[in-house]
C-alpha cells in the first residue's frame, strides 16, 4: 500500500466528513436490508408458485413439499448473513471508509486516465 500506516496516530475526521460517512452508513444500511427482505421474499414466493403450480396439474410429491419448505426456511438466512455482512462489518467509521476506498481509487484512476 502507498500509505504508511505504521504510525498508530489518531486522526480527527471533520464533522462535515463524519457526517457523510454516517448518511453513507445510513443508506448502505437500507439498501441491503431491502435487497436481503427481497431475496426471502422471492425465494418464498418461487418455492409457493412451484407448489401451487405443480398442484394444478398434480398433486405436489411430499419429498418436493418438504424440499420447498426446508428451501424457503434457509431463505431466511439470508436476513442474519446480510446483517453480519453489511451491518456490522461496517458499523464504525474506519471499516467504512475501507469500503468507500476501491470506488475512490478507481474514480481518481478515470480521472487522471492512469491506466
């Protein structure tokens, strides 16, 4: 890395700076609960649909049932992962700005037509 960061000094971020970082936080924070929401409630609604769809013109095999069922109660998984991943992972400052690191290099990197 181009940074040193050996040096364990504590750097005081500008409100204005925090503040973004925490509206960023905020926003991230909605767009991955309802993409995790969206996720189980789709796969829910798909394992439904088979079901419902398959008991129109036969009866629904109990094994393809319980696959469902288990299928749509994994799905909920999906909820705590997204927590763990995007939640938690980038509750402090810091870890969000690691985040927020690649999309900068790579706008300056277009910027500057540095290949």
């Amino acid at each position: 890395s181009w940074i040193d960061m050996t040096t364990h000094e504590t750097l005081r971020v500008p409100d204005s700076l925090k503040s973004q970082l925490l509206d960023y936080r905020r926003r991230v924070w909605r767009i991955k609960s309802i993409e995790a929401i969206s996720i189980v409630l789709f796969a829910i609604g798909l394992a439904y649909l088979v079901v419902y769809g398959w008991d129109r013109l036969a009866d629904t095999p109990r094994g393809l049932r319980g696959a469902l069922l288990v299928g749509g109660v994994l799905a909920l998984g999906v909820i705590p992962w997204y927590v763990m991943r995007w939640m938690v992972r980038y509750r402090n400052l810091e870890s969000l700005a690691r985040l927020l690191a690649p999309n900068w290099a790579t706008r300056c990197t277009k910027k500057m037509n540095v290949s």
